[in-house]
C-alpha cells in the first residue's frame, strides 16, 4: 500500500510536481502574469532585445515574447493533456480487452497495434495531419493516435501478468463476471505502470506537438504555440536570440517537470524499490 508520505520523501517527484505548479499557475492567472496581450504589437518595436519593458523582448512583428510564452503555456497544457486523455481512453481498453481475453482477440487487437507501431510515432503523426488537414487540433489528435499503440502493448502485458495471478483467479472462480473482474481486480493492480507511462508521454507529447507546429503542421499563426513560435524565429537565430531561445527554454522546463515527475512515481509505485 502505497502511503502519502512517500510522495512527500521523494524529492524528484515533488521538484517536478513545484515545477508543474509553476505553469499551471501561470496558465490560471495568465491575463495578470503576462505584460502585454498575445497579438498586441508595433512594427516600431520588432527585434528589441530584452529589456525592462519586454523581458524577453519582441519579435518580428513586435509582439512581446514573454507574454506569447505566457500564454502560449495554456496551450502546451491543454494540447498535452488531450493527446493523454486520448490514447489513455483507447489504449488501455484494447490492452485490457486483448490481454483478459486472450486468443483471437488478443491476435486482432495486436496486429492492430502492430500496425500502428510499424511506423516512427512521429512520421506516424506527420500521415495523418496530412491527411486530416493543419491545424493544432488535428496535430494533438495525430500525437494521440501514435500513442495508442506503445501504450496498449503496455497495458496488454501488464494485464497477462495479473490476470494468472490467485486473487483473480478466485474472483473469477466464485462467478465474477469480466468487467467485474476487470475494474475491480485487474485494473488497479496495473495502474501504476500506466500511470508513470502517461506522465512521461505527457512530456514527449509537448515535444511532438512542439515539432509538428515547427513544421508547419500544427498550430498556426498567430497562435502562441511555442514550437509554432520557434519556427517564425529560426531565422533570426544569429540576430535576435532571444526570440527561439525563451520558447525552447519553456518547452525544456516543462517537459523536465514530466520528467521529474514521471521517474518519481516509478520510484515510489515500484514495488521492488526500497
């Protein structure tokens, strides 16, 4: 049984879970914690470096980058945490589904996933925003849909694992039905893989819509997306750093708070750790 003060004694997962705070609290108060407003703007003010007026200072257009990153957190959190709602509410079902059942299904449902897995999740997300159009919320659908099949092998060999076990075997004796048996005796036995799993998605997810936007083929302008950001920046690299340096930064702290957070929880949730 895992109790609350092992969170607490976990410094790596409560850095990260401070860290994480951090951005959701910038999220929540983001019209008092940004300076200026997301599209606000003056051509007389472009490529100013940083200074007391626009600490991160400005871009081409001469929007304030520090409040574009500001702002641009919401959709960072927003976009990650539905390409985790996503895969999570299809993924784990077909793990569960193929792993308790077994046979043909269990065949069926793999090769799906087989099929979902022959491709780099990231060209993966590429085909299909080509196909569905560009836009931010065909990119984090394109993300989610490239995260449904690790996440189901996952959930597919934790389940194997559990369902031979004696406990589950007895409910199962005494006439407990599938779905019974599924949500009370199986699934949490393995929610804590899957747990540390989608935090950790959660991070590189962040990152692929990040990259899908640098390219072109997620959020589009003037969205303050920060991978859409570092794209109209690249070529100022040598003459405004600022501009690509403060949007990357961001995706780096976020992304090492998943991190943070994720390695803590397989610390704690580990049963073999001491």
């Amino acid at each position: 049984m895992i109790e609350l003060r092992s969170f607490k004694k976990n410094k790596l997962f409560l850095i990260g879970l401070v860290m994480m705070a951090v951005v959701i609290l910038c999220c929540v108060f983001s019209e008092v914690v940004a300076t200026h407003g997301v599209t606000e703007g003056s051509l007389g003010d472009r490529l100013k470096p940083p200074s007391k007026e626009h600490i991160f200072g400005t871009d081409p257009l001469g929007r304030d980058v520090y409040s574009r990153v500001v702002h641009g957190a919401q959709l960072t959190l927003r976009s990650g945490l539905m390409v985790i709602l996503i895969s999570a509410l299809i993924g784990v079902p077909l793990g569960i589904l193929a792993g308790y059942r077994g046979g043909v299904v269990d065949t069926l449902l793999m090769r799906f996933t087989d099929l979902l897995l022959a491709f780099p999740a990231f060209l993966l997300a590429m085909l299909v925003v080509a196909i569905l159009g560009l836009s931010l919320q065909n990119a984090v659908l394109a993300v989610a849909i490239s995260y449904i099949g690790p996440l189901a092998r996952l959930t597919r060999g934790t389940t194997i694992k559990v369902k031979g076990l004696e406990f589950v075997e007895a409910a199962r004796a005494v006439g407990g039905g599938g779905w019974h048996t599924t949500i009370t005796h199986i699934l949490p036995n393995i929610i804590s893989p899957i747990m540390i799993q989608l935090s950790l998605n959660f991070g590189t997810a962040i990152v692929d819509i990040a990259g899908l936007s640098f390219l072109g083929l997620g959020a589009q302008p003037p969205m303050p997306e920060w991978g859409a950001m570092l794209s109209s920046g690249r070529h100022y690299v040598r003459s405004s750093w600022w501009i690509v340096t403060f949007p990357g930064l961001a995706i780096m702290y976020i992304v090492l708070a998943c991190v943070f957070v994720g390695d803590g929880l397989r610390e704690i949730l580990d049963p073999k750790h001491e």
